[in-house]
C-alpha cells in the first residue's frame, strides 16, 4: 500500500529519511480494526520519529503519522485515538506506563490504512470534513487537555498562548475564545499574531513582550526560547501547563521566581478517549472549524515537513488521500 515513511533515524538530516513509497498491507490482529485513512495531519512528533527520538532503532521503517480520519470496512466515518493502551491498564490513558502513541511501536497513519485496536475509533461529528476530524487526535485534544483539564482556569479569566501559528497553539486560541476566556498569544512575526487575532484571540504580542498586566495562566510548547517569559508573566499563584519544548527542553527553571509567587509548573501529555469524544462534542456544540493552514495530497508530504520544519505553518498541515 501507499504510505509515507522513516526508513530509519537521522538526527541531522530528518528529512533525508522520510520516504515516499510502498509499505506492506497491515494485518488486522483481533480485537483491531483497519481504517483507511482520508486525511492525517502532521505533528512535530512526526519530525521527533524522523530524529530517531522516542522510537528505538529497530521499529524502522516506520510509516508516520499519529492521527487521522477515515472509513471502518462498513462505511462508519471515523476519528483515530493515537494512545494505544495496555489491554490491561485502567484509569488515565496518559498515565498507562506502557502506553504508546501510533509512530512509536505501531505503524502511523500516513497511508492508505492503518489498523488500531477498536476501542481507539470514534464517530467523526458530521460537521467537520475529514482533513478538520484529521485535526482533532492530537493537536486538539492536546489543547483541549491543558485548558479545560490541567489549568483550572474559568471563564472571564486572562490566558496567554506561546507561539500563535502551531497546531495546539491555534486550537487553544479558538478553544479559549469559545469558552470564555480572554486570550493573549505572542507570535514572531506580524503574519502569524494576525492569524491568532483571525481566530480570536483578544489580543497579541512580540515574543517576550511586557504584558499589559500579568495573566493567570500560560500554555507552553515552546520550551526554553519563551520560559522565562512565560514565568515572569504569571500572576502570583498562577499556572503555567507545558506539553511540548520545541525549542528546547531546558530552560533555567528560575525557582526563586516559583516559590516566592507559587507558581505552579503542569505537565500535559496528549488525552484520553474520554476527553477525544467530549472535544469531538464540544467543537459541534459550539461550531468550531479547526484552522487548516495547508491541505496537501499525502504524495506531497515531504513539502509539508519542510515546512513544519522551518516553522513555516499557519494552523495545521494536513494530508489527504
């Protein structure tokens, strides 16, 4: 079948692995299902698999891709859950020690199907087409999980976004917006703090810029270019919830800063099933679009790694077949 690949890891040379080609058919064991996919957005996890980070060597070639949306064998229209759990773990998904995300030990879903146990597809809402539904798996519920699970924000109170233009930044734009809260965002160039301000955010500014007033909360995924920001623009007792470093996984924790204003440091990793299906209900509730910044045929996947690479994105990449 069609897929799109790492034929092994280069940590200095990502893109050099990535293969266009043919990977053999997937067996389908019991209890999974095959889904042929319509559409699969990219993640930085995808670049990371093409490093060689988080994925050991002998699990190459490895087809990319850790969320998506297709079509079961009976024509039910479908959302993929990445987090493959251990048969026997209950409780949190993300808490599960033997937990792994398509990429990391079972082939991604840049392709023409991957198979996934069954408890891992979900209805796809009628109102989102496939490449939107392709979205939701993990950019989104990621964003869904820090706001609306580990920051204990409400309504009314102030958020600021770091980084305007990537997948989970833009959907905690839009979901903050329509929950209620006022959201700031920062962004590198004036192009990508007027996408953020397109999809509401209240207002926006220059990386490291001095904030009107000090915030109740900060989303991270950028790591060590905008920590010490993301901390000094904290109200005292206020939150910071990181899921992702970028830039860098070490910045100087400035302690002092975090016990003398008890700030509190949160640690967010993708979501559960659960939290997949109640993001899936609120975006229909509420009439969200997810923004797509680039829709590509999965043939031209390579142009849309350079791109993410480059960190020129706009919303979220995503491939269609």
């Amino acid at each position: 079948m069609f897929a799109v690949y790492a034929k092994e890891p280069n940590a200095d040379d990502p893109l050099s692995s990535l293969v266009v080609g043919e990977r053999p058919d997937p067996e389908v064991p019991e209890g999974w299902v095959r889904v042929s996919i319509r559409a699969a957005s990219l993640n930085m996890h995808d670049i990371w698999t093409l490093r060689g980070v988080g994925i050991k060597p002998d699990q190459f070639p490895m087809i990319l891709g850790c969320d998506g949306a297709g079509v079961l064998e009976d024509g039910t229209e479908v959302v993929l859950h990445s987090v493959i759990n251990d048969p026997a773990w209950r409780g949190d998904d993300t808490l599960d020690p033997k937990r792994t995300l398509l990429t990391e030990k079972y082939q991604g879903t840049f392709a023409d199907s991957v198979v996934v146990p069954a408890r891992n597809v979900l209805p796809k809402p009628a109102g989102l087409s496939f490449a939107e539904a392709a979205t939701m798996g993990t950019a989104w519920l990621t964003a869904y999980r820090m706001l609306f699970v580990k920051s204990g924000l409400r309504p009314g109170q102030t958020m600021l976004v770091q980084g305007a233009s990537g997948g989970v930044a833009t959907a905690l734009v839009q979901l903050g917006r329509a929950a209620g809260f006022r959201v700031w965002v920062t962004g590198r160039t004036e192009e990508k703090r007027a996408l953020a301000e397109q999809l509401g955010a209240h207002a926006t500014f220059e990386p490291g810029a001095r904030l009107p007033e000090r915030v109740d909360a900060v989303f991270e995924t950028v790591g060590k270019a905008t920590w010490s920001h993301s901390l000094k623009s904290l109200k005292p007792g206020g939150i910071v919830v990181v899921s992702g470093s970028t830039s860098g996984p070490d910045p100087s924790a400035d302690l002092q800063r975090v016990f003398f204003l008890q700030l509190r440091v949160v640690g967010s990793t993708m979501g559960t099933r659960d939290e997949l299906a109640d993001l899936l209900s609120y975006v229909e509730l509420a009439g969200i679009r997810p923004r797509i910044g680039a829709e590509l045929p999965m043939t031209e996947a390579a142009s849309g790694f350079a791109d993410m690479l480059e960190g020129r994105t706009s919303g979220k990449i995503v491939f269609t077949r």
